[in-house]
C-alpha cells in the first residue's frame, strides 16, 4: 500500500519531535533522579547497616550493580520505595483464597513447625504471619538506626504512619519495605492471566514471568482499609513489578513508559496524587494487549500508542475505575477523592486535545 508522501513527512516530524522530548526532557529527568538515588541510597544503606547489627534478621538487599539498585522502584522524582527482602519462608504456605483483593496470607503448614520459623514471633496464634507485625519490629529498628546513622542530621522518620518512611534532607521520601519473593509461584487471583483470545504476550514471556513469580510486601493496603482489622494486620500486599518490567522489554514500549512518566511529572502531578506512574505503567500493559502485533510498537508508532493510553487514562477517570494489570478486582483509584478524580480528568483531556490537535505540541509540553 502506498502512503502519501504528506502523511511521510508528518510521520518523520513527530519521530523527531519524540527524540527530542526523549533527548531533552525524559533524558534530564532521568539524569536528576540517577542523581537523587546515588544520594537515597547511601543515607539507606547506611541507616540499613545499623538496623542489621541490631537484628540480623533484617538483611540490607540494597546492592548497587553498575548504578542500578536491586529492589529500588521510583515512585515519583522526589520519592523512592526499596523493597528489603527477607529470609526463610520455608515453613510457611502461600494462601490466596480472594478474600483481600491485591493481597494474601502466609500460614504456617503445619503447627507443630512454628520454632522452626526464623520469624517465630510474629505468628500469631492463628498460625498466620502478621505483615504487621514484622513491620512495627522493623519501624522500631530503623527509628534507633536514624538516631546513630552517620546521616542522623538529615534523615527523619515520618510518625504518623505503620509504614517505615524516611524523609532526606526534607524533600525526599523513602519508604523501606519488607518483603519475601515468591519464585515458582503464581497467586490464584492472577490466574485469568494471560488472556487466551490476546496474542500477547509470547509464551516464552508468559513462561518467565510465572517463573520469575512476584514479591509479598509488608505494607499498608488501601483495598483492606475498613475491612476486618485482625486479618488486615496479617495481610501481605501482592506486587508483580518485576514480570511488569519483564512485559515492557522490546519495541518502544520503555520509551513510551519513560515519556508517560515525564508528561505525567511536568502536568499531570495534581493535589490528591489521582494519576501516578504506576497508573501510567499499568494502562500502558493495557495497551499492549490491545495492541498485540511487535511491529505496533516500532517507533513510527509511538504517537499513536501514547494518544491511545491517555484516552484510556481519561476513560479511568471518568468511570472513577483504574483495573490492576494482574489483579482486575484491585482498583488503583480507590481511596482517592471523586474532586481530585474529576479534576484530574479535566487536566488529561486538556493535555490530550493538544497533543491529538497540534503536531509540534511536544515543543511546549
């Protein structure tokens, strides 16, 4: 089929203007946030070798492999996760019965191997380990820690939370989380996935992913709040953040994420938080469903791909429903105000006409 040369030359003009977004303003981005988690880390792990001569139960997994940080997840430019992975789940079964959607729990497999358990007293007399628990022990660690680090001028621990929360030089938040990875697992609430009629992604991808498992993360759950305390405190949030990097390699698909990422930052960072990047990531994989075939994500394509996502995005917003990826019956948006929802969709609609009605928007933007 022949395509008119017009069409050509608006096709190569918004290639170019997305290298140049890419080259200009993701890529500065991405140099100040290299910059602030070189600076993260070492307050981290420096208040983390402290919380390790305490209890050596709490084993810093913050390992540094060329500039990248195992564990380490950029919630915002100015606000990181780092996951803590802990040992030994051994004696303990994975239970996903869809009581607590976006979590599970850990019980022990058989009573009489309770002393058996490196975490033996944070099981409550049910046999469940408490997530929160093992989290209120780790909070008492690393507010001793934050007092005797070398940072301690700097680094504060934010109180009004279960979480463990630092915040660096007052404008940097650092939520620490333990966790325990769950490889050769996959959770029954996720097990609609893939969708058979979705020729995406390959079964080898698929194969790895399930391989590669998720991570259980001692954390608060907004799904939970409201529901029975007793089990909430037990509950264990599901996280799949490494089989989502695994689904986005190939194409332009971290490009498209690294450019979503940086309109979300420069227009889209509203009172209330409603659009996240993980609300981003997610509608991302949506799109690579609905768009299965490799050679819709080549770059010629990119335009296309990111208009597609924020019409999604403003879909979400309108309906006041955002489905996690894996976990359909988890909604992203919940907890979050109808006001800032609806505002929010307002400022998506606004940076979408521009970008669906002026070629050279990315200029501005």
């Amino acid at each position: 089929m022949l395509v008119p040369p017009e069409m050509i030359a608006v096709q190569s003009k918004l290639i170019y203007q997305m290298n140049k977004y890419c080259a200009d303003r993701v890529q500065a981005r991405k140099a100040q946030i290299h910059k602030t988690i070189q600076e993260v880390c070492r307050v981290v792990q420096d208040v983390l070798k402290e919380v390790e001569v305490q209890e050596p139960r709490f084993i810093s997994s913050l390992n540094d492999y060329n500039g990248r940080f195992d564990g380490l997840e950029v919630v915002s430019p100015t606000e990181f996760e780092i996951i803590i992975y802990l040992n030994q789940m051994g004696v303990l079964n994975f239970v996903d019965d869809g009581t607590l959607p976006g979590c599970a729990v850990l019980k022990l497999s058989d009573g009489r191997k309770r002393s058996m358990s490196l975490w033996v007293e944070f099981i409550t007399a049910s046999g469940y380990l408490s997530a929160r628990k093992i989290r209120s022990r780790f909070q008492t660690l690393v507010a001793q820690a934050c007092d005797k680090c070398a940072y301690r001028d700097s680094v504060k621990m934010i109180a009004d939370t279960t979480e463990v929360k630092l915040r660096i030089r007052e404008r940097i938040i650092v939520q620490i989380t333990p966790a325990f990875k769950c490889a050769g697992l996959w959770p029954r609430s996720a097990s609609h996935w893939p969708l058979p009629q979705i020729p995406w992604p390959h079964p080898n991808i698929v194969s790895e992913v399930k391989t590669e498992g998720f991570d259980m993360l001692s954390k608060e759950c907004i799904a939970l709040q409201g529901k029975n305390s007793a089990m909430e405190g037990d509950a264990w949030v599901l996280s799949f953040t490494e089989a989502e990097n695994k689904l986005l390699q190939g194409g332009c698909r971290r490009r498209c994420l690294s450019i979503l990422k940086t309109l979300r930052d420069r227009h889209l960072d509203l009172p209330g938080n409603p659009v996240t990047s993980y609300i981003m990531k997610t509608l991302l994989l949506y799109e690579c469903e609905k768009h299965p075939r490799e050679m819709e994500w080549d770059e010629n394509c990119m335009g296309d791909r990111i208009n597609g996502i924020f019409l999604q995005l403003i879909s979400c917003l309108q309906c006041r429903r955002c489905p996690h990826y894996f976990l359909p019956n988890m909604d992203l948006f919940k907890g979050k105000s109808p006001g800032a929802l609806e505002n929010a969709s307002k400022q998506v609609w606004r940076l979408t006409r521009i970008m669906l009605t002026n070629s050279r928007c990315l200029e501005e933007l």
